[in-house]
C-alpha cells in the first residue's frame, strides 16, 4: 500500500465514522475519540477546525466509560455514571454534527476506494 493509497483509506475511515454519528450508528463520543486519533493520519493542517472539534470532544470526556472499556467497570459505577455520560453524548453530538457533515463532504470519495488499513472496526 502506497502512502497515498493509506491517506485515502484512513479518510474512509473518516467519513464512516462521520456518517455513523449522525445516522446514530456510532456512540458520538466513541466516534470522536477515534476521529481525534485520525486527525494526523488523514494530513489535515494542525488548525483544521473540525478535528480541533473532535479533539476537544475527545479531551473534555476521555474520563467517561465508553465502548469497550466499560466491560472492566462495576455496574454500580456505570448507573452512577449514566446521566453524566448521556448529557455529554448529548452534548457531544450536537458540537459534533457540523464537523461530521463537513468532513463527509470533504473526504467523501468521488470513486470507490476500498481498504481497510486504518483499522475499521
């Protein structure tokens, strides 16, 4: 796989998540965690404005259990836990949306492109 062809399939990846988000597929914040983590492996400038938006989404709610991590938490703390982490998914979609929209548009792959090299769950 050439670099090029690693860039456009980590921008894939882009776009599913973005897509999945907003279609409610995808848990907003598990979808931002990843997408932060994308930011530099789909060569956007260190300001791009909606990956500084997922990082923050990321940053301001890494401390919740979210997606597989929450298998090693007691039930206990994951009811305590819940309304706090159903008000930042709430919060977190709505910050997120635009950014989603704008890099689906962005990224969006004029022919197909198929690989999976930046790790498709």
């Amino acid at each position: 796989m050439t670099h090029e062809e690693y860039v456009l399939s980590c921008r894939q990846r882009v776009v599913e998540l973005a897509t999945g988000i907003l279609a409610g597929s995808v848990q907003a914040l598990e979808g931002c965690h990843e997408l932060a983590s994308l930011r530099w492996e789909v060569e956007v400038d260190e300001g791009d404005k909606d990956f500084l938006i997922f990082a923050a989404i990321s940053s301001e709610t890494d401390s919740l259990p979210v997606g597989q991590v929450r298998a090693h938490w007691s039930q206990e703390a994951l009811a305590r836990l819940e309304p706090q982490i159903q008000s930042a998914v709430a919060w977190a979609t709505a910050q997120a949306t635009p950014a989603c929209q704008s890099v689906i548009q962005r990224f969006r792959p004029n022919k197909s492109f198929k690989a999976d090299a930046c790790g498709a769950a």
